[in-house]
C-alpha cells in the first residue's frame, strides 16, 4: 500500500513538472510581450527613409506605461508620448490594424500643413536641405527639426508651393496626430484624423533584422541572401 501511494506520489510530481516544464516559455514569451518589448514587422514605405519595408523592429511597451492584459486600458503610467516619437498604434479605422509613425502633435496642439510644411502652434519646423545625392532619385531630403530633435524626411521631387491652402488640424484632448517620414507617399493623420491614447502600443525602439526582400515560400522570413548588415542593431530616433 506505501509503494502504490509513492508511486502516485511521483507521478504526480512528474505530471506537474512536465505541465510547468510546458507552461513556463509560453508564459514567459508572453510576459515580454504585454510589458517589455514586442517585434514588428514594416510592410510600407511610409516611414523611408528612417525605416524600410521588412525592417524587423522592436517596440518599447513599457515607454508609457503598462497595460490591463488583453485590454487597452492603461494599468500604470508613468511617462506620456512626446512629439518626435516613432510610435507603433493600432488604427483608428480597424483597431486590429498597427500602424506606424511619427508623432507631430500633442492633445491641444494646432498643427498646419502646407505645401509639405507644418506650423505647430503657429511656429514653422525648420526644415534643411541635404545633398541631393544623399537620397534616392526622384526624391528630396531635409533634416526637420521638432522640440529640439532632428529626423529626415523626404518628399517627391517639386517645388514648395505659397499659394497651396493650408490643412489646419486642432488637436483634441487625449488623441494625437501622426505623419510619416515619407511625407508624399504616407497615409496619415491628414488623412484618416487622430490617434486616441488608448491605441497607443509603445515607441519603435530598434531595428534588429532587415533585408530588401523575403522567401518565396514564407514571406515572413528574411531571404538569407538579402540582407542588409547595417541596419541591424540600429536605434531609432
């Protein structure tokens, strides 16, 4: 009788080892993803050039806080987005979609476009023109400068134009307005309105896996033979 309620015993033990055994990666992966960090793949070129389609990045989604599981409730927040931040946010169209931009404007902020240009409240970004041959033909670059932070952005080759009528965007409480980097070739806030602050997802963070094309068969893998060395380990800005 001792043996067989020793052998329940450790078969017990053993069942519970193998179920923790089991259990403990997949809670583990889980845990880096609702708190810490969670990868992403580009799809687009709206953010060229400061990110490229299959750029593989790693977002931040403890920057601003963290989140009630499987919720877009904030749990705790400790810090807020600031403007210049590349943000991973779900769309405000079909929440089930992640987009990514940069973020232009605050809650209460006036943004105005123009001609490519963008007033915030009432201050013109200063925009510097870089070397024509820095960038890709049919395009243009320019260093812009937001809250004492620098970024690229390139547009279509033209000419600014003074007599193009302004876009004026007054920015409600607890949303935000985003663009991307690719100014003439990105769907944005311009286009489908603001960003609530519960869709916010963290701030893009790195690169750590990038190439210029994927397998055939398993377009969600890299092509060994495309890759492209030095963007991995890059930090964004």
């Amino acid at each position: 009788m001792n043996q067989e309620t020793s052998a329940e015993k450790n078969l017990k033990g053993t069942w519970d080892q193998a179920i923790l055994t089991f259990l403990f990666p997949i809670l583990l992966v889980m845990g880096v993803r609702w708190a810490l960090f969670e990868p992403f793949v580009i799809p687009s070129g709206s953010m060229i050039p400061n990110l490229l389609v299959h750029d593989h990045i790693l977002v931040k989604k403890f920057s601003y806080g963290l989140r009630v599981p499987f919720s877009d409730k904030w749990l705790v927040q400790w810090s807020q987005p600031q403007r210049g931040d590349i943000v991973v946010f779900k769309y405000p169209e079909n929440p089930d979609v992640y987009y990514i931009k940069r973020l232009i404007g605050l809650p209460g902020d006036e943004v105005v476009v123009k001609s490519g240009k963008i007033s915030l409240n009432g201050q013109e970004l200063p925009l510097e023109a870089m070397d024509p041959k820095a960038g890709d033909k049919g395009f243009t670059y320019f260093n812009e400068t937001l809250d004492s932070k620098n970024h690229v952005i390139r547009f279509m080759d033209f000419k600014f134009d003074d007599d193009t009528t302004p876009q004026v965007f007054k920015i409600p409480q607890d949303q935000y307005f985003f663009m991307g980097d690719n100014r003439d070739q990105s769907s944005d806030s311009r286009v489908w309105g603001y960003v609530k602050h519960d869709y916010i997802v963290g701030r893009a963070w790195a690169i750590w896996l990038s190439c210029d094309s994927t397998l055939p068969t398993m377009t969600f893998m890299c092509d060994p033979s495309q890759m492209r060395w030095s963007r991995l380990f890059k930090t964004l800005q």
